[in-house]
C-alpha cells in the first residue's frame, strides 16, 4: 500500500493542524448491533437492541435508532422495549464479534505495529512513524476509515491528538462515522468546556463530591487547587485529575498486554436447579473458553468456574490440571468436577461462568512437556481443531454440542472479558 495524502473530506470531519498528532483513538460505531445488521441488512434503519429477549435480558449493544429513544448497554431489556416498544431484539452471535475485532485490528496492523486494543472494537494507534508512507495522520485516519467500511461493510470513528485522552474524547465527540482532529495548541479550548465526567476516573462516585464544591466542567477542575481536590477526592484521584484537566497525559501507546486470563460468565433467564441444567451451562462456557484459547493459541494450566446464586451470593473454584489444556472436553470436566465438589443441596443458581488462567502458549507448552507422548494430538484435540475449522468456513454455529442446541432467548447474552491493559469501555 502506497502513499495517499491529501484525501478530500468526507462528511462528519473536523479537520485541523495535525502535524503532532501522533494518536489515533479508532471507535468502531455501535459496534454488535453494526455487525448484526450487516448480517441482516433488512434491518438497516430500524432500532436493533442486541441481547437477551428473556425475564432477566439485559441490553448488549443498541443501533444509533434505538438509542434516540434513550436505550443504552446494560439497561434492562424490559426497560429498554418499554423506550422503544418497536425495537427489533436481537440475540447475540458468538463468535461473530471476535472474528470481526480480528478484521478490523488487522486493517490496524497494515497501517502500523503500535496497536493498543482497549477492547474489541476500540484501539488507540500511534501512527509517527507511518506519515512518510501514507500520508499525515488525518489522512492515516481516512483511509482506515474508509477500508473499514470498503472491507468489512461497518463504519468507525477517529479521534486524532497529541495525547491518548485527548484522541479517546475527540472519538467520542464525533460519532458516528466521524472524524476529528485535536491540535496540539487546542487542546484545552476543546477539552475545558466538556463535563468533568468526560475525563477518565470521573464516575458517579467521583462525580458527587466534584458537585459539592461546584466542579461541573473540565475546566473548573483545572481552575481549583489540588489541595481542594486532595481533600475531596485524595492524593491520587486528585493528582490524576488535575493533570488531565490541565491537558496532562504521558502515556504512550503500547502493544496489548499477554492475556492473564480467558473467561466467560451467563445469567440464565431462570434460576438453575438440577446438575444437569449447571452442566449444560458449564458446557457452553467451556466451549466458548476453549475456542478463544485455541484461537489465540494459547494453553490453559488452571480451569475454574463462577456460580452466583438467586440470592447473588457467589463462590468462585480454581484447580490446577497436571498438563496444560486448551480441550473443551478438558476444559468442561474440570469446570463440572469444581462444580460437584461444592456439594450443593437444592441449589438455585442464577449465573455460571467458566475461566482459564495461568495461561501459555503453546509453543511454550510443549518445550516445558516431559510427555514425549503430549506432541501427538489427541483424538479430542484434532475433533476440537476440526470443529474450529467449520466454524471459520460456515460460521460459529456450524456444529455445537447437541445439549446447546436451545433458543436464543432462554438465557441471556454471554459476558467475556479479558485481563489485559483496559479502560473500562462499553461498545459504544
């Protein structure tokens, strides 16, 4: 790919001096629901909540028409059709997520290596060393959006500064489909006038005693001495957000940190009251864990489970396996051995999740082994690894475990994450 500077605008752009802005925060938009409608383009302009349709559903992801009408992730399904009575509800697709992250952080990658991925569809670049072959950041920029959409028929936003906070605001403000630039000399005309919970650490929590001594936009935080902030908020919040008031950010864009961790968890629509409903939807996390350690090639020496009863009280298990794994069938057993093992008498479970940890790869794995009988596959492994590849040529539901087999409503949306550098960021 060639050098294209000087592309012409497009529409939702706030151009500008972009000559030290190394950073680009790229934020897909409303990004499950996007990727849901692109499967089912006869949805295209109607208001899409994906998530689970049950008593308990909560809202994953909402399209930019359902949330005119107020509705927002993690608001409860019932809440959220009451806004909008005519949403189309819209189960979550496992798997099609993930594999369009990948897409998208691979375009990332043909522009620079210094990806920072906050979650699945946001990351920061630092793009300084890529403006002699491609052009000047707001150019970078364009033509990422415009692959984006060329490519995968989904659409992002791009904040462009000087400092990491600054790109993540500018991203914000000009969504969706937009694009912003933040020069290096504006950053505090831009930045004083937005609300002081725009800044990163300002919560509700941080928020009420800001309020108290009349604290509302960024600028009266930079305004206010830190010893008032100190006493308000303590020395370190204090100190954290003065600097950024004051346009303060040295972080640097950095490579994601290795994952420590690979879980899942799922509330199901109704408490949970046999062994064989618990390991049903111990199956399912095991499947769904297993698939992402295989993807990212990695091995697992540590399976544990989450269960969280009708009462919300929660108990958490680990055990350590004597080799490492990445088999759902591993994987599975272990987690129901856990489960068992907590000797349960007439339970009521609401959630059930599944984790491995204490994670390697598995070039790593195998160098460690003392089994010269680990390097041949096993039957169970090669079955997982041709399951794998179904999934990728016919998608991830080509072939599940017969008891998974249900209706996307009876239990509601599942909720991974990972144990790596993160902001907290919703799909947004």
């Amino acid at each position: 790919m060639g050098r294209s500077a000087d592309l012409p605008r497009q529409s939702g752009e706030v151009d500008g001096d972009d000559s030290s802005c190394h950073v680009l925060h790229v934020d897909m938009d409303a990004f499950f629901a996007s990727v849901e409608i692109r499967a089912r383009p006869e949805l295209r302009g109607l208001p899409v909540i994906v998530g689970g349709n049950a008593g308990r559903g909560v809202v994953a992801a909402a399209s930019y028409e359902a949330r005119r009408y107020g509705v927002r992730s993690a608001m409860p399904m019932g809440q959220a059709l009451r806004l909008c009575p005519r949403a189309v509800v819209v189960a979550p697709t496992r798997g099609a997520y993930t594999e369009a992250s990948a897409a998208v952080m691979k375009i990332f990658a043909d522009f620079t290596p210094w990806i920072e991925p906050l979650s699945l569809d946001e990351a920061f670049l630092d793009v300084s060393g890529a403006v002699g072959l491609f052009g000047r950041p707001a150019d970078i920029a364009r033509q990422i959006r415009q692959r984006v959409a060329h490519e995968l028929e989904l659409t992002c936003s791009v904040g462009i500064a000087s400092k990491k906070f600054i790109a993540k605001l500018a991203s914000s403000g000009c969504k969706p489909n937009g694009l912003r630039v933040v020069p290096a000399d504006q950053i505090l005309p831009f930045l004083h006038p937005l609300p002081v919970t725009a800044l990163w650490g300002v919560g509700a929590r941080t928020a009420q005693p800001l309020q108290r001594l009349g604290i509302r936009t960024v600028g009266e935080l930079a305004a206010t001495p830190i010893d008032t902030l100190r006493r308000a908020v303590g020395l370190a919040a204090a100190e954290h957000l003065h600097a950024l008031a004051n346009g303060i950010d040295d972080r640097v864009v950095r490579d994601r940190e290795p994952e420590k961790s690979i879980s899942t968890d799922r509330t199901v629509a109704s408490d949970l009251l046999n062994e064989s409903a618990v390991a049903t939807e111990l199956l399912r996390g095991a499947t769904e864990v297993a698939e992402r350690l295989r993807a990212a090639h990695l091995v697992a020496r540590t399976v544990g489970i989450k269960i969280r009863f009708a009462d919300f009280t929660t108990v958490t298990r680990v055990r350590t396996l004597s080799q490492p794994t990445q088999t759902t069938s591993t994987v599975h057993s272990s987690a129901l051995e856990l489960y068992r093992s907590l000797q349960l008498d007439q339970p009521r479970i609401r959630l059930v999740g599944v984790k491995a940890e204490n994670l390697r790869t598995e070039g790593e794995a195998s160098q460690l082994s003392l089994d010269l009988t680990g390097a041949l596959p096993s039957p169970r492994a090669s079955a997982d690894h041709a399951i794998d590849a179904l999934a990728a040529k016919f998608g991830p539901s080509a072939v599940r475990p017969a008891s998974l087999l249900r209706r996307p409503d009876e239990a509601l949306p599942t909720k991974t994450w990972r144990k790596a550098a993160s902001l907290g960021t919703t799909d947004e």
